[in-house]
C-alpha cells in the first residue's frame, strides 16, 4: 500500500468521525429543543391548572407561536456546524495552494540545482580538456627535448656540444687540463 491510499484512507476515517460528530451534535440539539419543548408544555399546563384554581393566567408565557425559538438548539447546532464546515473547506484549500506553491517552489529549486550541476559538469569537462592540453604540450616538448642533443654546461657557464671550437684542441682521454 503506498503512501498516498493510506493519506485518503486516513482522509476518509477522518471525514467518518467528523460526520459522527456533526450526527451526535445534532441528535444533542434536538434532545434539547424536545426537552425544552416539552418544560415550555408542562409550565403552560401548569400555569393554566393555576388560573383555573384562581390564579392570574399567565400560560401566554410559556406559549412560543414561532417555530425559530422551538428549534433554538438544533437551529444554533446547525450554524456551528456550517460555519465549522466552511473554516475546514478553507484550510483544506489554503493547505492544497500552500502545497502547490511548495511543489512549484521545489521544481524550480531542481531546476536551479539541476542547470547548476550541468554547468559544473561543462567547467569541469573544459578544465579536463585544459588539463589535457598542457600535458600533451608537455609530452610533445619533451619529446621535442628528448630528440634534440642535450647541451654540456661548463663551469665556466659555456655551452659546448662536445665539439672542439675552431681554434681549440680537443683534449685526449687521458690528459689532465692543465
């Protein structure tokens, strides 16, 4: 099971208990409007037992001609619920903007990191290649040096060849320089 069919799964146990809840509230409120309904019919029965054993009538008390204050509870249930409902579409709505901007945020962070990470990998073919040329210039000037004969430094500093110069003797093997 993968992560997203256990959020809906989730999703969906939540919404059941939220509709248990909106249930059980409503049920509550119209336990409570019958119960109030039926203290208002015990007081008016009440009240009209007392005007028959001489008492002011006062039963106009406890008579509610509108049906708005005989479903108070269920009424104000109702408002809470709506109003309730509405507040959880919209944080339900800012969390799924919130979760677009995120995911458009992190696309374009990827292709940041992305272009970033292909111009490393140009900078570094290109010094590669720099790298390659300057070793192969100094293979190439080696053997360049490798094939020419190498100079005999003097003491004195002067360059010979192992050639006499015009004018010189070459000294035999054995003779001490004098």
């Amino acid at each position: 099971m993968d992560a997203n069919q256990e959020m809906r799964q989730g999703q969906r146990g939540f919404a059941n208990q939220i509709n248990m809840m909106e249930i059980t509230l409503r049920g509550t409120a119209l336990l409570f409007d019958i119960q109030m309904e039926a203290a208002r019919s015990i007081m008016h029965m009440q009240a009209r037992s007392a005007a028959v054993l001489g008492a002011p009538d006062c039963s106009n008390l406890f008579q509610v001609e509108d049906d708005r204050a005989k479903r108070l509870f269920t009424t104000t249930t109702e408002q809470i619920l709506n109003s309730t409902r509405q507040a959880n579409e919209t944080v339900a709505e800012m969390n799924r903007q919130v979760g677009r901007l995120v995911e458009r945020q992190a696309a374009e962070i990827t292709e940041e990191i992305q272009t970033g990470i292909e111009e490393l990998g140009r900078h570094t073919q290109q010094g590669l290649e720099q790298v390659r040329q300057v070793v192969q210039q100094g293979a190439s000037e080696m053997e360049r040096q490798a094939s020419q004969p190498s100079p005999i430094i003097q003491p004195s500093g002067a360059e010979t060849t192992g050639q006499p110069k015009p004018g010189e003797k070459r000294p035999s093997p054995g003779a001490r320089p004098g």
